[in-house]
C-alpha cells in the first residue's frame, strides 16, 4: 500500500510539473495586414519550414476574428497583447481625433521623451506606451518574474513595436526612414552597443543594390492578376508596377525609406531578430523571456498594390522562406522543445473596390475628404453653418458647443445628420453615441463599433459602409471596417507543449493574451474578459 500511496504521489507531482513547464522563450508575431485566406491562396508555393511547419506542427485556429471596429494597425497590436478592445485599452486608431483635447492624436506619440540612435529626424523617436491604458501579456510576464524577464518588441513600425512590447519592456525598437533601427529614452539612456553596430552594417544594401525581381518563375503566380494591372499603385509614388524594381536609383533619390515597401524590410527585421536573441541572450535560462515581433512590409505592399497583385503574392512567399529561417535559428539557439511562437495579424483588408466593381459588383471606393466635404455642404444648408468639427476613422464629430450656444438640441441635429448619411448608397447605417453606448444585442456591427469607442474620444456619430465600399484610393487597398475581410486573420501556435491539431469555430483575437497567461501561468492583462483557446491549454 505504502508503495502504491508513494507511485501515485510520484505520477501526480510528474503530472503537474509537466503542466507548469513553461517555455524559455515566447515568440509573438504579427504579420500586418495579413489576410487568413493567404494561408491557403499560396499554400502549394510555400516550403514545407515556414508557415506550412507551423500548421502541420502546431494548432492551427481557422476561424480567428478581430471583434471590434476600427480595425487597424495600432489597436490591431493592441488588442492582441492586451486580450481587449479599444474601448477599454485606448488605442483608438493609428492617427486619432480626440474630441476631448480638441485635436489630432498619433498612437504612440510622446514629446516627454527623447530619440536613441540615429534617426532621419528627431520626432521618429519621440514615442513611448503612455497611450495605453490596459496592462499587456507582455507586461504580466515582467511582474510575474520580477522584472528578471526580459521583453523586447520590435517592427518596421513604432506602434508595432511599441504596443506589444507594453509598459515595462527592456526595448523597443522600429526604423526610421534612414535605415536605422532606433528607440526613445523611455527604454534607457542609451542604444545597446550590438544595435548601433547592426546600424553600421547596413545589410539592406545587399537587397537594394539586387533590386526586387519574382523569387519564382512568372508561372508559379499564377493565384495573382497579371504583372502591372490598373489597380496597383506605385512604390514611393515613383517606381512603376512591374518587375523588375530598380531599388538601387529610388535609393539614391529618397533614401533608405524604400526597404519598408518591398519584401527585405521583413528580412530585414527577422535578422535583426536574430541578433537580438544572440546579444540579450533570450532564452536561455529558465526565467521565460517575450520577443514581440511585427512584420510590416506586408501591409506597406498590401496598402500599394492590393491583394491580388504579384508584388504582394512574392512579399508572402519571402517571408515564408524568412519564417523558415528564423525558426531554424530558434531551434539552434533555444532549443526544439523550449520555446512557443505564435503567428497572427492585426487586421486583414479588403478587395480593391475598383477591381470589384469592373466585375459587376456594385461598389466603389470613398475618398473621405470628399465624405467631410459633403457633411460641411449639408450642415450649412440645413442650419445656415457649418457644425462640422472633423470627420475621420468613420467618425463625425460635431461642434457641441456652439450647437448649444446657438439653441439647438445636439440630439436632434445628430439625428438630422444620421438620417442625411443614410440616405447614401455607402451607408449602411449611421450609429448615434447613444446607441452606441446601450448597443442592442442583436446588431453585430453595432457591437463592434461599441467595443472600439470611447466617448472621451470618438465622434457623435459612427458610419458603418455597407459591405466592400472602402474609403480609400483608386489603387491598392486598405482596412478598418468590422467585416469578414478585415477581422478574420490566421492564428497559429507552435512549440513547447503546443499540441498538433486545428479548429474551425469561431475565436476572436482578445483570447490570445489570456491563453499566454495560462500557458505561462502568470495573471491575465487586467483589462480582459480572460476567455482562452482551451484546446491548447487544456491537460493532454
């Protein structure tokens, strides 16, 4: 008996410190505006060590939504690290009106602090987490080892490093336009010496003196439109839409800058990666470290030339090749069974509204200047003024003031407003603050829209398009909307203790932090609903 009572006991602790062990190193990426259908567009195209590894290696989840509006670049970072919407973490776009302070926000701006490094200008590193009201994964990780885990986020962009890496990160680090990788003296006094050295390096050059030609043969594209078509835009408003791309004379002209709109800013930033976990010595002891990680360059192309074209089809497929890459690295420098990385983007985006519309859809892009201009046009010719503050982000904002001080009820001219917008083919509807306070339950996209508000914030009024309309330009394409093409995004897990398998039910982006805690066991981000992936969490 003594022995049977000794075995279990044995099997029970076994049991446990299996369930605790936690990886050395957690490894968050962020592919911006990556469409969950790329997965499966370019799928025979793939190697079988980058996406592909993860998918047939891990968990894949088929059905992973964003379940707020407006769905963007900053609160896309956001939300995932703090397993929340914006209407409790604060991000409310990339570029905001706060109708509060009366003028115009960028996420992450921050005149209290000081560029380190080399800038292109001193403003490029004036940027902290100040912004962000909820706490991150990231952040829980640094309080629950007492500061000992060392957290670094890094991105083409400030916001993608910046917000995923949270309030207490060792650094952040972005590019600024002259090729350099910098941060602010949020982080410390000083750049490390290891960055400034890759600095010197300048191992972009290798890429731009190359130029940018199809990684494959033209046949293998065969999933895009054809090379140069009307609904692409061109690089740096300069390089025309065809391979191959003379990135050597854009160089000369305007610098650096061109490495973030084709392919080898990925590259880029993955080999920066790289020497990050060499020099920080990530991942190599027991105490977990976090590297957040937020490849940019595809939603610059993405932006530029739309879904549909080669240039975004090659930028996918690079970064399959650097996907497979880095995870080599990781199993040589971590180990195969001492790290987790997860994949996933902050937004999708949707067809280009042009190309739509040429095959007999009815719908057309917005410019939204054009959409303010008509709002001014119509408060003027309905109360002898102009009430209109600004209109951004599908927000209108309102003069309140001066609607009072004239006599006027501010809810009976937000509903005159509400109605004239209805009236337009794009709208779907126009949500008054009200309703958008006390949603009814049953309306999905008002629900949406409440998670990504503030009244501090947002304007009185918020416009819904109706489907696939997209205020945007002519070429290229973009996001923000609370659809199917914006909010669903891959999601895939990978590494220590991460079982193989994929789920097809729905699952939105704000369960990813909770899921983290409990795989680290640490606290939960303390704004979120704490709803997890159970399927890779629960006890094999």
């Amino acid at each position: 008996m003594k022995k049977i009572f000794i075995l279990t006991s044995f099997l029970i602790l076994t049991s446990i410190d299996a369930q605790v062990s936690k990886p050395k190193l957690v490894i968050g990426i962020i592919v911006d505006q990556m469409r969950d259908e790329y997965l499966y567009r370019f799928y025979n195209d793939f190697g079988p060590n980058g996406f592909k590894r993860m998918m047939t290696q891990g968990f894949t989840y088929h059905n992973m939504h964003f379940n707020y509006m407006p769905t963007f670049t900053a609160p896309g970072h956001a939300s995932v690290y703090t397993g929340t919407t914006p209407a409790f973490h604060g991000i409310m776009g990339n570029e905001y009106y706060n109708k509060f302070l009366g003028k115009e926000m960028y996420c992450v701006d921050d005149e209290n602090v000081r560029a380190l490094g080399i800038p292109k200008k001193e403003e490029d590193g004036k940027m902290s987490p100040k912004n962000l009201k909820s706490t991150t994964i990231t952040d829980e990780l640094k309080l629950a080892t007492n500061f000992k885990g060392k957290v670094i986020g890094m991105s083409i962009k400030d916001r993608g490093a910046i917000l995923p890496a949270g309030h207490f990160a060792d650094w952040a680090f972005w590019l600024s336009d002259n090729g350099n990788f910098i941060s602010s003296s949020f982080y410390g006094k000083e750049l490390p010496l290891w960055v400034d050295a890759f600095n010197v390096e300048k191992r972009y050059m290798t890429d731009i003196n190359k130029g940018w030609n199809l990684l494959r043969s033209p046949e293998i594209y065969n999933e895009s439109l054809p090379d140069r078509n009307p609904y692409e835009g061109k690089i740096n408003g300069n390089l025309e839409p065809i391979f191959p791309y003379d990135l050597k004379t854009e160089y000369d002209k305007n610098g650096a800058k061109i490495i973030k709109v084709t392919p080898f800013g990925n590259s880029l930033l993955a080999n920066f990666a790289k020497e990050s976990i060499y020099h920080e010595k990530l991942g190599q002891d027991d105490i977990t470290d976090f590297l957040a990680v937020s490849f940019s360059s595809t939603d610059y192309v993405g932006h530029i030339m739309g879904p549909r074209s080669m240039e975004l089809q090659d930028t996918y497929l690079r970064l399959d090749e650097t996907l497979a890459d880095f995870l080599n690295y990781l199993d040589q420098k971590v180990g195969k069974n001492e790290y987790v990385v997860f994949l996933t983007a902050d937004h999708a985006c949707a067809e280009n509204a042009q190309f739509l519309h040429d095959h007999k859809y009815d719908v057309h892009y917005l410019n939204y200047k054009d959409l303010e201009k008509d709002f001014i046009k119509f408060s003027e010719d309905t109360f002898k003024k102009n009430y209109v503050v600004e209109y951004s982000n599908q927000n209108l904002f309102l003069d309140k003031n001066t609607i009072v001080k004239d006599g006027l009820d501010l809810e009976k001219v937000s509903i005159q407003f509400k109605n004239y917008i209805e009236t337009k083919d794009y709208a779907k509807r126009a949500y008054l603050e009200k309703e958008i306070l006390n949603p009814n339950t049953t309306d999905k996209y008002l629900l949406d829209i409440s998670r990504g508000y503030d009244p501090k914030i947002n304007g009185q009024i918020v416009i819904l398009h109706q489907p696939a309309f997209m205020e945007y330009y002519g070429t290229g394409t973009t996001h923000g909307t609370p659809y199917g093409y914006d909010t669903h995004v891959p999601a895939l897990f990978y590494g220590k203790n991460i079982p193989k398998g994929e789920s097809f039910n729905v699952e939105y982006i704000t369960e990813i932090a909770p899921t983290l805690s409990q795989i680290l066991r640490i606290p939960f981000p303390n704004s979120t609903e704490a709803k997890t992936l159970t399927e890779i969490v629960k006890k094999k």
